[in-house]
C-alpha cells in the first residue's frame, strides 16, 4: 500500500467500508477520523443510505460535519441531522423508468425515497426499520406524484450485477442506475447525480481540488466517487469490480482498513 500526499478531504462509503457487518463502527476508525478533523482535514460520509437511517452515525461521530446520502441525492447536516440540499430525479424520468423496467422485467417491484418519506408497491419487502414510516402503499405509478431522491427496483431472483445491467440497457438514457448490496437491488437517481457529482460540487464550494481527496468505497455505486477522487482505496471485502477498478487496496471493514490508511495519511 503506497501512502503519497496528505489530502484535505476524506470521502468515505459507510456500509461495508468503515461500518462493520454488525453495523457497528469501531474505536479505532473512530480515533482515525478525529485524527483526520484534528489535522485540519474535513470528513464527509458518502453513502447510498437515506437520512433517516443517519441518526446514529451522527451520534457515534459526534454530530460534525455533513454527509452525502442517497448515493448524492441529499446533502446531509450531521450537526443538525436536517437535509440542507436535494438533487431530485423528475417526476416524468421516474415514470418512464419504472415503465421501461417493468416491460423489460414484469415481476420487478418497486419503492420510492422521497423528501418526506417512503413508499413501496405492495409485493416490495420492505425493512422492519422502514415499516413505522411509510406513507403509502400502492402501484408505482400512483406513487409517483412529486420529485424522488431516489426510485428502488427490486427483483426476487435475478443476480444483482445482472439486473443492474438490464436496467441501465433499458432505461439507461433517462436515470443514474447502481447497486449497493448482495441481493437485486438497483438504485435509481436522477440523470447526472451520484457520489462523485455531488461531492465534486461540495469541494467547488470549498476550494478543493480533486488531487486533495482520498475516498474509500466497496461497492459499484463508489465507483464513480474512487474514480473522481484525487487518491482512491477500495477495502479488501470490496465487489470484484471495485477491487478491479481500483489500483490501492486496504484491508476489510471487519479489519480497520480505512483506519490503516488514515492513520498513515495523518499520523
């Protein structure tokens, strides 16, 4: 592992990169980010999850900073734990994209992040934690009123990284599609947005060049963050394509890998 320049900002993935499989962050990585933040250095979490699932983030880290969430949707105040910006996929984009989906995928099924909350078509299984705040359920297309942070497509049986395939083939041209977990999951964003869209618009505003960013990631929608980033690590445990892409490899999230790397940065 070859250890060059110490950046002034660190973008880092969150499951399955610095939160262990239990969902725990250990002490260590959490020393390591403060040694980031004592050193002058800024942390910013980038991560496909919604806010709402933030809450405790923002507590084991001490409320500081901001985070990008919904793979660049939402700009996250961790301080405040309040969305402070959106980058929504228009309403037409989504109903076209569901439309050439279910086509291409008739027993696909589908969910909707909004500002406001989250809804789900009824054959979607969705998590005991997302149960007590969901809005509606129905077909997706009554769903689909007002801008979306992000539109689910989740099928029971297709390979992850084959349905992700399809789904960029068939609708490709209207949204940004990726995929985060094990299972056939695929996440929709607005044409243009992902991790690296807005975090390159977060150092705009900061004076931060690309060469002063180091990112952590394991899954493809960290692709475009590791490739936009000026120094990119992909954790041991990491999708095949991520450790493919990616030349600079750390241990695994069970093993403190980014804590490695940043300890070396900024020690």
């Amino acid at each position: 592992m070859t250890i060059t320049n110490r950046p002034r900002l660190v973008a880092t993935d969150l499951d399955g990169t610095i939160v262990r499989d239990d969902g725990s962050i250990s002490a260590r990585t959490l020393a390591a980010l403060e040694l980031v933040e004592s050193s002058g250095a800024e942390v910013v979490f980038v991560t496909g999850r919604p806010p709402r699932w933030m809450k405790r983030v923002a507590e084991v880290t001490g409320h500081r900073g901001l985070a990008i969430c919904g793979n660049g949707a939402v700009v996250y105040d961790l301080r405040g734990e309040r969305v402070v910006g959106t980058h929504t996929m228009d309403v037409t984009a989504a109903r076209k994209v569901s439309r050439l989906l279910r086509e291409a995928v008739p027993d696909v099924t589908f969910a909707v992040e909004t500002e406001t909350g989250f809804m789900h078509e009824p054959t979607y299984p969705a998590l005991e934690r997302d149960v007590s705040i969901v809005h509606a359920v129905g077909p997706v297309e009554e769903l689909l009123t007002g801008p979306v942070l992000k539109l689910l497509a989740r099928h029971h049986s297709l390979d992850p990284d084959v349905f992700l395939a399809l789904a960029r083939d068939r609708a490709g041209a209207y949204a940004e599609f990726t995929h985060s977990s094990s299972i056939a999951l695929v996440e929709i964003s607005a044409l243009g947005i992902s991790k690296a869209s807005t975090l390159a618009w977060f150092c705009a505003q900061r004076g931060i060049r690309t060469e002063d960013v180091v990112a952590f990631g394991d899954m493809p929608n960290d692709l475009p963050l590791l490739a936009w980033a000026g120094q990119a690590y992909a954790v041991a445990n990491a999708h095949p394509d991520v450790l493919a892409a990616v030349t600079r490899h750390t241990g695994s999230n069970q093993d403190d890998g980014v804590a490695e790397v940043l300890e070396k940065l900024f020690g």
